[in-house]
C-alpha cells in the first residue's frame, strides 16, 4: 500500500472529499493553522505543521528541507496538494522520489497562479473548470492527468465560481487519487 499524504493551507473541503471516499491518508501537512489540520484531526490523522513565514525573511529552501525530511519519516510515496499555499523548492521534485500531485482551480494552461478564478471572471471566459496535474518545480505545469469543466454564469463571483469548481474537484480529485494508489 502506498502512503499517501495531504497538503493544505486553507478549508480543506478537497481534503474531506478524499476522506469521504475513504481513501487512507497517511499524513496531513499544513504550512498554516487551518480548518484542513482540524478536519484532519478530528479524522484521527496524523498531521504535521510545518508553520512557515511571510516575505523577505523566509527561506524556501530551508522550509523544504523540514518538509522533505517528514515525507522520509512518514514513508510517503505520493502527494496531494489539496489547497496548499505554499510554494516548495525546486530541489523538492528533482530528490524527492515520491509522486507530487496538484489540483488546480482552472483549465491549465490557462490561468495558472493563485488567483486563477478571479482571472478567469476578470478574461469574460465562458467555460473554466479545474485541472489534476503532476506538480513540477515550475508552478503550475507538469502533465495533465485529468480535468473538468464547469460554466461560468453572467452573476457569478468569486465565491461562487469557485464553489462550482471545487464541486468539480471533490469529485475528480479523488478517483486520480485512487489510481495512483494502484499498486
Ligand atoms: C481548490 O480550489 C484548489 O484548487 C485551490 O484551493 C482550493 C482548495 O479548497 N488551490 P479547500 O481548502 O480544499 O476547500
């Protein structure tokens, strides 16, 4: 069986979706406090909080590092990021020998970066959604490994956009999940 472990930083409703389907998560990570870690928790997962800090005093690559040594600890063989905010170190995905997995709030190539719902509304497209993709040391790219559409409506904000493509996610994100688990 393969470890598999969760990263996030915000509400965690992707991470309870995982938990819904009863796939075995063998690890929480934060970078924050947040509703993830408690939902965690409360699930009787072990969780780590690797709580970072905020503009020029942060060392990304030391940050790394901490995380990197509590894959090895766990076991882990596979990542979902699921709402994790933090962007990791290069190095990370060229020495760590585990599958790196991100669910992304849009149809990549289109509007990577953290605010790709409010540039989808802000570009008039018509059709967004969200994409499942290998994570690379380079945000936002790396292989498509599944996505889903959704219709953005002449009312929409933000919020709302957003909670229609999170349904999509709750719901893809964990059969790609489930197949990487395959032995
Ligand atoms: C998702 O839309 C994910 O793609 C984005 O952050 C959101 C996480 O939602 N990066 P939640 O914290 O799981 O509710």
């Amino acid at each position: 069986m393969k470890n598999l472990a969760v990263f996030v930083s915000g509400t965690g409703t992707i991470l309870e979706a995982i938990l819904r389907d009863n796939i075995p998560v063998a690890l929480v990570l934060a970078d924050r406090k947040c509703r993830g870690l408690e939902i965690a928790k409360a699930a009787g997962i072990p969780t780590e909080l690797v709580e970072r800090t905020f503009g020029k005093g942060f060392n990304r690559e030391e940050y790394t590092r901490r995380i990197f040594r509590i894959l090895l600890d766990h076991e882990i063989d596979l990542i979902a990021m699921a709402g994790f905010m933090t962007i990791l170190a290069p190095f990370l995905f060229k020495e760590w020998p585990g599958i790196i997995l991100n669910t992304h709030p849009s149809l990549l190539p289109a509007f990577k970066g953290d605010n790709a719902v409010r540039d989808a509304l802000n570009h008039g497209v018509k059709v967004t959604g969200c994409t499942i993709h290998r994570a690379t040391a380079k945000l936002d790219e790396g292989s498509i490994l599944a996505q889903a559409s959704v219709p953005v409506l002449p009312e929409d904000t933000r919020n709302t956009l957003h909670e229609r493509i999170k349904r999509k996610e709750r719901a893809l994100y964990p059969r790609v999940i489930k197949q990487m688990l395959k032995p």
